[in-house]
C-alpha cells in the first residue's frame, strides 16, 4: 500500500537527520551557522512530515492507524505551531533550563513519532 511507502520515506528522513545531518552540522559549522541553519531547517521538516502523515491519514484504511496517524500530524502541527517558537525564545533569551527541557521534549515527541512510524510499517 502507498501508505507504507510514504511512512518508510518519513523513517527514512527522520532518521538521516538524526544519525547523519544533525552531529555533522553540529561538529562541522560555527556556532551561530548550525543554529541559524537548525531554526530554517526544523520548521520544513515538521511541515514536510506533517502533510505527509496528514495524506496517510486520509489513505489509510485501517482504523487504528488512522489514529496514530493523526497522532503523529497533530504531534508535527504541536511542534511546527508552538513548540518551536518557545525553544527559540528560550534560546534567544538565555532561558537554559527551559531551552534544554523544551528541546528534550522535542526530541521525546520526534522518537515517539519515529516509533509509531516503525510501528506501522511492523503491523
């Protein structure tokens, strides 16, 4: 089914940014570029995913996995909307308890996500 390919290309992408993009850009550019570089990346990321796992919402035929597809969309909106923001502002004004619990969080919501994903693909 389509849908399987569609969350096997979001695994696919969720986990090269993880294990591949993410250590690299952190280890390899300054600073203030792997921050500024971070802060454009993440909000396509959580849009990308988030209108694909709306998609398979619609295309999935399997009830349960319509709702931990939904799950998943209103995680990616949760982020993209609102988490994202804060661990900015948290960042930008030297909150550093909160930028690191609001980023935790981030990362818990994307493994989550990652989860289900595999989830899916195992069902």
């Amino acid at each position: 089914m389509i849908t399987n390919y569609l969350i096997a290309g979001m695994v696919g992408i969720m986990l090269f940014f993880t294990v591949v993009v993410a250590p690299t850009v952190f280890k390899v550019l300054p600073v203030e570029w792997s921050s500024a570089y971070v802060r454009s990346f993440f909000p396509k990321y959580y849009a990308s995913l988030g209108i694909i796992t709306i998609i398979c919402v619609f295309i999935e035929t399997e009830a349960l996995n319509k709702i931990l597809l939904a799950i998943c969309a209103s995680l990616f909106a949760f982020t993209l909307f609102y988490l994202t923001d804060k661990i900015n502002q948290a960042k930008d004004s030297g909150q550093t308890r909160q930028f690191h619990v609001l980023h935790v969080l981030s990362v818990v919501i994307n493994l989550l996500q990652l989860v289900i994903f595999i989830y899916l693909l195992a069902a």
